[in-house]
C-alpha cells in the first residue's frame, strides 16, 4: 500500500491530472520560464553580435582606426644634423663633410632609379592617385609612384658624388613626414618647398636651387594609404643646393612647405610644415 502511495506521489509530481501540473509546474509557468530564458539568451547573443559586427566595421588591416601621428606633417632634413640642428663642415678638411655625403648615398639609395622601376608604378604626374577601396571590396595592396633619384639633378648624387659639399655649395634634401590620407596642395597644384633665412641672415643665404624644379611634391604621390596598405611608398623629396652661402658665418635658414591645407606652423605645433636649421661652411683651415 505505503509502497503504491509512494508511487502515486511520484507519478502525481510528474503529471498530476488534477492540477494539470508537471513537474510541479503549469504549462504556462513552465511557457513563462522557457520564453524569459530563450528572449534572455536570444538578447546576449544579439548583444554580442551587434558588438563584433561594430568593432569587426571600424577594424581595417590596412588602415588604422587611430592615428597617434599629428595631422599637420613635421619637415625632416638629410642629413640628418646634429641635435642643435647644425650642419658644419670645413671645406679643406674632406672627413668632416664626407660623412653628409655618405649618410646622403645611404638615404637616396632606395630612390635609384632601377629600384623605384622595379619597386614602383609609373603615375600620371599632376594629379592625386586615388585608390579607394569600394565599399567592402579592398583595393589592396596598393600600389605607389616612382620617384627617381635622377629627378634631383644636381643633388642626386649621381653626376656630383659629394653633393656640393666639396665646393661649397651643399645640398640639403627635404623630406615631409608621412600623414596617411592627406592630400596637401595649392590652389590644386602641388604643394611646394621654399626656404629662406632668418632674420639677420637675409643677404648671407646667396641663390637656391631646388630639385625638382620649384621645389615641388607633386600630387601623384597623394594620398598615402599607411604602411601595411601601400608597401612600397617611397617619400618625394625636394632637394635645395646652395649656390653662393656665405662662409665662414652662421646661416640660419628655415623651410617651409607652401599648401593650403597645411596650417602655417601654428601655436600648438611650431613645427608642422616647416624645419629650421643652421648651414656654416668653414673655409679656412
Ligand atoms: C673647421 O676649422 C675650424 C678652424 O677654422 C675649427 O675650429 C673647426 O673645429 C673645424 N671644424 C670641423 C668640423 O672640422
Ligand atoms: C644605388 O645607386 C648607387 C650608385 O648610383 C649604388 O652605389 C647603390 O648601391 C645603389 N643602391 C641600390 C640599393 O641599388
Ligand atoms: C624612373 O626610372 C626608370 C628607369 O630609368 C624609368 O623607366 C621610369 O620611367 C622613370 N620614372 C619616372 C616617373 O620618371
Ligand atoms: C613592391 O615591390 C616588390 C619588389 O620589391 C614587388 O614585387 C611588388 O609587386 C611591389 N608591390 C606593389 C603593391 O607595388
Ligand atoms: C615653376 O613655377 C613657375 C611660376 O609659378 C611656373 O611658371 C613654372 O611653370 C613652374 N615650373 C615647373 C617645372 O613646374
Ligand atoms: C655671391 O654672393 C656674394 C655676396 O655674398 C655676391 O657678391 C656675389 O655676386 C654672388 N655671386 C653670384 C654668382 O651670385
């Protein structure tokens, strides 16, 4: 008997007719559990979901989300100067500019022409070379314009193997720091490099020359779509000679990139589009 109540209560906690309960629960509570937990999960996974599928959108390989560079471009000078930003040399003593030279040789090196022919696309000069990515479809990898050594001419230091430092009419060569997307440009023309001097240097400073011709980076080489996206960019320069400095006295000198949509060395960044630094050419022993 106590042995078949017992079962009674067991089959009863299962299915109980009477209440219509199983396992102690109504349908609809059991409906209500089923329906909160399935929503509930039904929520996390969307949740989930909805958040890869933002940072999967913002995420590119070949462009990052961030850039810590400031979007004004600093000037960077070759050779490098010292830290005061001083380039001297005496013309009489050959180890004391040999070293601008070779630093110069080991700069231009990956601009030889074979190099950038092997490297390199040969672009329509004059205008940006646009390489979009169509919405999902990736232009990748992209491809970047020759800019050969020979277009520096007289700083190329191909005809002239110590750049002018030897007679006294050096060359400095120009190089903008790299900011990916940019497009600088004046009056949509290319942007340009002109320098001078400093104040009290006004008539020391004697005639430039500037490679290529105008000082000018031309918009082909615009925009620049970031390391990973475009491997083979090759930075244009301009380079500046000398031609009559003065020796034997401090020059003082500042370059500046001529573009509209550089701001002129601001407050915040003094050195955004420009470079200063000091030229002495030592001529007696
Ligand atoms: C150049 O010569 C001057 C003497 O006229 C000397 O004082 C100076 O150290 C020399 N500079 C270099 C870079 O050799
Ligand atoms: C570039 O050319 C110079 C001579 O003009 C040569 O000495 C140098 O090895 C070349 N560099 C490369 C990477 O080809
Ligand atoms: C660069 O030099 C190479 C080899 O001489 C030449 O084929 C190419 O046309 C030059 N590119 C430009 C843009 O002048
Ligand atoms: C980059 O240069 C290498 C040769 O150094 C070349 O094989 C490759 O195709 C170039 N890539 C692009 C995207 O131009
Ligand atoms: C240099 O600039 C001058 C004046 O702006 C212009 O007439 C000339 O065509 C330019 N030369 C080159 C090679 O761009
Ligand atoms: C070089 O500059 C000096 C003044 O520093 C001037 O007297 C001379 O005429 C200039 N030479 C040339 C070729 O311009």
């Amino acid at each position: 008997m106590a042995k078949d109540g017992e079962k009674g209560d067991w089959k009863e906690f299962l299915w109980n007719p009477r209440t219509r309960e199983f396992l102690g629960r109504t349908a609809s509570s059991w409906g209500l559990i089923l329906l909160f937990y399935l929503v509930f999960y039904i929520f996390l996974a969307g949740l989930f979901a909805l958040t890869m599928y933002v940072m999967l959108q913002t995420l590119d390989d070949h462009k990052p989300t961030w850039q810590d560079r400031l979007a004004t471009p600093g000037m960077v000078i070759r050779p490098k100067a010292n830290e005061a930003l001083e380039i001297v040399y005496n013309i009489t003593e050959t180890e004391s500019w040999d070293m601008y030279a070779q630093a110069l040789d080991k700069f231009l090196s990956p601009y030889n022409d074979s190099v950038q022919a092997e490297k390199n696309h040969e672009c329509i000069p004059n205008q940006h070379f646009m390489q979009e990515d169509s919405g999902d479809v990736k232009n990748n990898p992209k491809r970047s314009c020759q800019f050969n050594r020979t277009v520096l001419d007289e700083c190329s230091g191909i005809n002239d193997r110590y750049y002018g430092y030897h007679d006294g009419k050096p060359c400095i060569i120009i190089k903008l720091n790299r900011v990916i997307g940019l497009m600088p440009e004046m009056d949509g023309r290319a942007p340009y490099v002109t320098c001078g001097p400093k104040k009290e240097d006004t008539d020391k400073i004697g005639e430039l020359a500037y490679f290529p011709p105008n000082g000018t980076f031309n918009l082909m080489y615009y925009p620049y779509y970031g390391k990973k996206a475009q491997v083979n960019y090759s930075q244009p320069l301009v380079a500046i000679k000398f031609l009559n400095i003065t020796a034997n006295q401090d020059v003082n000198i500042e370059c500046k990139i001529n573009a509209n949509n550089i701001p002129r060395g601001s407050e915040r960044d003094k050195f955004a589009g420009r470079v200063s630094f000091k030229l002495r050419i030592n001529t007696r022993k």
